[in-house]
C-alpha cells in the first residue's frame, strides 16, 4: 500500500493506534507503510490517513458514528474520504467483498478511531447546499 502524502501527520498516528483487529467478518493485516491499515486477505477495506481534504463536492455524504464521508463510486471499488477533517482519511471497498449493506457497518467500524481528528466543516444535505 502506498502511503498518502500527509501520513506522518501527528493526528494519523492516534487514529492507526485505535484501530479496530477486526472489521466486520475480516481481521487486520500486517502494513509496513505509515498510516495505512487494511482488513481481509485479500484486502476487502484499506484505509489510509493523511490523504488530500476534498472540499465541496456533489457526491453524496453519509454521516455513520459522527463522521462525514464522502461516497465516491469507481469501477471496481468504493472510495469513501472524511469530510472536514484534516488531515483526511481514505476508505478503499473492494465490491467483490463489502456489499453496499455493509458498507455503513465498516464506515461505523471505523468511524470511532477517525473522530480522533477534529472535524472543522460538516457536510450539508443537497437541499441546504448553495446551487
């Protein structure tokens, strides 16, 4: 796994030490690179801190356990990233193994060790949003 760009930051290493062993059915693996963790073999979620804030945004924001996520949809997995947090974290799903349902189990799973980080902006429903 390929570190992000900010891992070094102090608030990374709270959240990596709070880290849940296991996430839904899968245990934690074994990461070399800072700020990175990953569950499942092979990898069915990857999170790692220190990622790029993202700012406003259209996708959707989901709020499991007191964390915004922004929900970010590719071909082949579910990139979830903490809105209003800095530094940010990134949750990579692989679809093949975390359903859409249990999504929101894992997002709650690791929404506890992310609340490590100050939350500084909240994400607004659609309809509140500035068009």
């Amino acid at each position: 796994m390929e570190p992000a760009p900010d891992a070094h930051h102090p608030d990374c290493a709270d959240v990596m030490l709070n880290l849940p062993e296991q996430v839904g059915d899968y245990q934690q693996r074994l990461s070399s690179s800072q700020g990175t963790a990953a569950w499942g073999d092979p990898a069915a979620v990857v999170l790692r801190c220190g990622v790029e804030p993202i700012g406003p945004t259209e996708h959707p924001c989901v709020s499991p356990a007191g964390v915004d996520w922004v929900w970010i949809e590719h071909d082949d997995h579910t990139q979830l990233v903490t809105f209003g947090r800095v530094p940010a974290v990134e949750l990579l799903l692989d679809q093949e193994h975390i359903t859409e349902s249990s999504m929101m189990n894992v997002q709650a799973a690791l929404s506890g060790p992310v609340q490590e980080i100050d939350q500084e902006r909240e994400c607004l429903p659609i309809d509140e949003a500035e068009l």
